[in-house]
C-alpha cells in the first residue's frame, strides 16, 4: 500500500510520457507508473513531457510541455483559434491518420464495456470525407459583449471566455457569412446583449442553418424575453444585407441551462422552416428541428443503414429517434411499412409533412417515445421485423432497450454518435443479439466524434 501512495501522480508533477492511443475526446493516453494520464494534443506515438495539472484516484489529466518526439501525422492547424476554442481537437493530425484512429477509438470502446470477441465483428474502415472542411450546415454562436462590441462564438476549453470567431474552419462559409452580419447589426441597432454571468440583456445565441443543396439561410436569435427592441429593424437589416434569407426566427430561453433552444418559437419574418435535399429526398427544417450537420456525409451514413437494414420490401420498420424523417424515408422505398416516433412535436410535423411531399403513404409518424409506443403497437398487432435507433449521445432509454429485448425484431440497425455509449448498449443487447457489422462513418472531420451503424441480429435460440 505504502508503496503504491509513493508512486502516485502529484499535482503539477512533470515526467516524460509515451502516448500510446487516443482517448474518446481526442485526447492522447499514456500511462506513467501504470497510471493513466490523459494529455490534449498529444498524439499516439509521441514522447513528451507534461505538467499534471489535475489527479483523480484512477487518472490524472496533464498538458504538453515539451514534444521530445513528434509523430509522423502531426500537422500544423488550419484554425488560427483551435487552440483555445476547443471546438475541434484533431485539426493537427493529418486527416487520414484521423480516420484510423477513430475506428480505433471503436475498438477501444467495445474493449472496455462489452465481453463480446472482437475477431467475430467485422468492424470497418471509417469512411472520411474528400474534402474535410466547411462542412457544417448550421453555427449555434454564443453572443456576448467585450469594449462595446458585439462578438460571437464559442466558450474556450474548460472556460467562461467567450472566443470570437470570424471564421471557422468547419463551418460553412454562408453560415460565417450569416452569423458575421447578424452580429454587426446587432452592433449597430444597440441591442441589448446578453451576459451569461450577471444573466442580464437580451440576445443570447445566433443561430444560422443553411440548406447546402438548397442555398437557403435560416437566422434564428435566442433571447432571454419575448420583447425584442427595434424588431422590424432588425428583420429589414436581415433581410437587407443577407437576401438569401428565408426564415427569421425568435425562440425565448429565459431559463439558466446549458440547452440552446428554449419552449416558445416565434416567426418574425418568411417561412417556419428552410429546405434541403439529400439525394433524391427533400426536407424541411424548422427551427428546433434536428437534422445531420454535415450532409454530405450524410448520404453515405444512411446509404450503409440501408445496406445493414437489407430490407426485401415485406418488412414493417420502426424508425425510433426519427427527427424529420430522414432515414425511415431513406429506406421507405424497400420497406412494406414505416413507423416513426420522436418527443419533440416540430420534428413529427416535419417527418408527415415530407412523408406526404414524396407521396410515401406507408410511413405514419407520432409524437411520444419509442419505449412507450412500441409495446402498444405489438399488442395490436403490429410487430416490426427491423428497429433502426438513431439516438442522441446519452444513447439508447434503458426502457427501449427492454422493450427490444422483448419484441425481438430480426434485426436492430444503430446508428451511434458515441461509441461508449454504443458499447454499453450491444452489451445489454448481446443477451439475444450479436452483433455482426460495425461500420465507422466521419461525419465530423477534424474532431474526436465518430459515427457509426451497428447491424445487430437476433441470435437462433
């Protein structure tokens, strides 16, 4: 015992450190004196020295002081703010290099938290971007104020300080573009400004969404109230200098919470919603809607759910965690019949509304959870023989979990965004599931997030 307190991390303690993978976050992992230390941009391979600047009982976290030894795939950022924004972490590793650590990251997660053999799961290549820049579709900026001027952007890594952005490196340009404009009319009509400390002022985020097949542009200003000075001004000057706009929208949080959208939505200016295409499908997006960031890549992800689904056309589907739609109406034309189910109502309208746009008549939507939805279902009769999960990053209610364990569809299709998660949950699910195919998708290049679609069959009892 006495020996182990002798060999523990100290604060501040610096020591040379190997990197050997990297963490979930991004982060590198190495190990000193069979401790783990996480180190943020530090890259597998590297030798380094670090500071630890915080020790927990079974890990201590530390920064970079000096690289002894660089890794081959270390890159110079493209960002001139990544290192403080925190909104990116692997903009200095070289893209292709990016892509195999985040089937590794995988990997790592179904080591950890299931007892499934690896050998027996084919696990794939990610599948990256040709171009891995200027991909996101929508920019939710923090607005504050510093020396009378309007800035917009994001809260830097493990701080209150809001980092300005102009531009980022991410995002797409008309999105930049937006934003850029909003806040200079902000500026110049002296709207009050939020103060996320003293929660006093008025506009707390901009965000702008843009329809990248479509080119169309939604603004929608968060506030704290419903009253919102110079009103008509504001959408004038919108529409003015950003005539591509075709949405101008208010929604009100008045509420202390790290959650961007608030309950209540208001149009000021044009249509609820802008539409964007994906292949041969169109959809529209309100607001509060969720939809994938980068559509591009989008195409591809729901092209493999299609594959991993392998519908014949006799099947009945559940799309749970359904959004607008999207991947229920990706598969529709290979499936007997579609249901789909989502808490937030918006998401619901929207989904029927595209169902109906597509003539797709066999595909119903409801607003509600799947857990609850589904046992209902099956009691009157209706059993599906495919469940595809598209859930948030928490992943899968532990009460639809059960429900799937005791419907039993042949085949569950799940769509992750986070791989721990996802582990946590095939292992639940492996009591009568295996799982065959994992097939890694980089929906966001230059961060540490992967995507992925599991094909996860009902085993022959």
């Amino acid at each position: 015992m006495k020996q182990e307190q002798s060999v523990k991390i100290k604060l501040n303690q610096t020591f040379p450190l190997t990197i050997k993978r990297l963490g979930i976050n991004g982060e590198g992992v190495g190990y000193f004196k069979k401790q783990v230390v996480f180190v943020p941009g530090a890259l597998p391979g590297e030798e380094v020295v670090v500071e630890a600047l915080k020790v927990h009982p079974k890990f201590a976290e530390a920064k970079i002081k000096k690289i002894r030894k660089k890794s081959e795939h270390r890159v110079q950022p493209l960002c001139p703010v990544y290192e403080e924004c925190g909104g990116c972490q692997l903009q200095h590793l070289q893209y292709s290099q990016q892509l195999k650590e985040k089937r590794d990251i995988v990997i790592q997660a179904l080591e950890r938290h299931t007892k499934l053999s690896l050998d027996q799961i084919e696990i794939k290549e990610t599948i990256g971007m040709e171009d891995p820049w200027n991909y996101r579709n929508k920019s939710q900026f923090q607005v504050g104020s510093r020396d009378g001027k309007v800035l917009a952007g994001l809260y830097g890594m493990n701080s209150h300080k809001l980092i300005n952005i102009d531009q980022c490196a991410v995002q797409h340009p008309k999105t930049s573009k937006a934003t850029g404009k909003v806040k200079r009319i902000l500026q110049d009509l002296q709207i009050p400004i939020y103060n996320e400390r003293t929660r006093k002022g008025l506009v707390r985020t901009i965000v702008t969404r843009v329809g990248i097949q479509t080119g169309e542009l939604q603004i929608v200003l968060i506030t704290t109230k419903r009253e919102l000075p110079k009103k008509q001004l504001i959408v004038q000057e919108i529409k003015k200098r950003l005539p591509e706009v075709k949405s101008i929208i208010q929604n009100i949080n008045g509420q202390k919470t790290s959650l961007i959208f608030g309950e209540e939505t208001i149009n000021l200016e044009g249509k609820d919603f802008i539409q964007e295409t994906l292949g041969d499908l169109s959809f529209e997006l309100s607001a509060r809607t969720f939809f994938q960031l980068n559509p591009v890549q989008t195409v591809k992800l729901y092209n493999e759910v299609k594959k991993a689904a392998g519908l014949t056309g006799k099947e009945k589907v559940v799309d749970a965690y359904c959004g607008v739609g999207t991947i229920g109406l990706w598969v529709s034309d290979q499936a007997a019949d579609i249901r789909g189910m989502d808490i937030i109502p918006e998401s619901i309208e929207d989904a029927k509304k595209n169902a109906a746009r597509h003539g797709i008549k066999h595909a119903e939507y409801v607003t509600g959870k799947a857990e609850v939805l589904l046992p209902k279902w099956v009691k009157e009769g209706w059993k599906p023989d495919v469940i595809i999960v598209d859930p948030p990053r928490t992943g899968l209610d532990e009460q639809l979990i059960k429900t799937i364990l005791k419907v039993k569809p042949k085949k569950v299709v799940y769509v992750s965004c986070n791989p721990s998660t996802l582990a946590k949950d095939i292992e639940v699910l492996s009591a009568s599931y295996k799982v065959d195919m994992i097939q890694p998708v980089d929906m966001f290049p230059q961060t540490s997030h992967v995507e992925c679609i599991s094909q996860i069959v009902l085993k022959n009892d």
